[in-house]
C-alpha cells in the first residue's frame, strides 16, 4: 500500500519527527522529498510512505493537522516525479560504477 501527504514548510520538522519517531512507521519505505525538487508547483514537501496498511493508517493519525493526504491526479503526479528522480539518480550511479 502506498500514501502520499503534502507537508507545508513549517511543519515539516514535526511531522518527520513523528513518523521516524513511531516503530511501527520508521519499519516501512518512506521518501520525502522538497517540491522544488519534484519540479512542483507548491512550497514544502511530499511524502510518501509504502508499506503495511496498518502503518500507512497510523501515519495518518501521526500526520493529523500537519500534512493533506494526496489522492487521484495529484498523487500520481508526485509518485511519476519521485520514480522519474530516482530512476535518473539509478542511472547516474550506475554509469559511475557500470
């Protein structure tokens, strides 16, 4: 299961804090990611975390008035930026140690 969540600037501090500060949602893939490195319009930062429906509930909770969960078109476009930047990052590491 994946979910994304947008994090105002501000926020971003608490929010990390809370989610590597919870064991059971530190256990699974989290990405975060500044907009501006997506190439996105707005300021502050993505997240995405895929693992364990139960964690990605619990993050939810963690994330309560400080982050939107993303849904629908806006979701997949922050999913296609982060796999469009760590594909490329891929390729470069791989060029450098081929």
């Amino acid at each position: 299961m994946k979910a994304i969540f947008f994090v105002n600037k501000d926020d971003y501090s608490e929010a990390k804090n809370k989610l590597y500060g919870d064991d059971m949602v530190s256990r699974q893939s989290i990405t975060m990611r500044d907009n501006s490195a997506l190439g996105l319009e707005k300021e502050g930062y993505y997240v995405q975390i895929e693992g364990d429906a139960s964690a990605i509930r619990k993050a939810k909770e963690l994330l309560s008035g400080k982050a939107k969960a993303l849904t629908g078109k806006h979701a997949k476009e922050v999913v296609d930026a982060i796999e469009k930047q760590e594909s490329s990052a891929a390729e470069g590491f791989g060029a450098i140690f081929g």
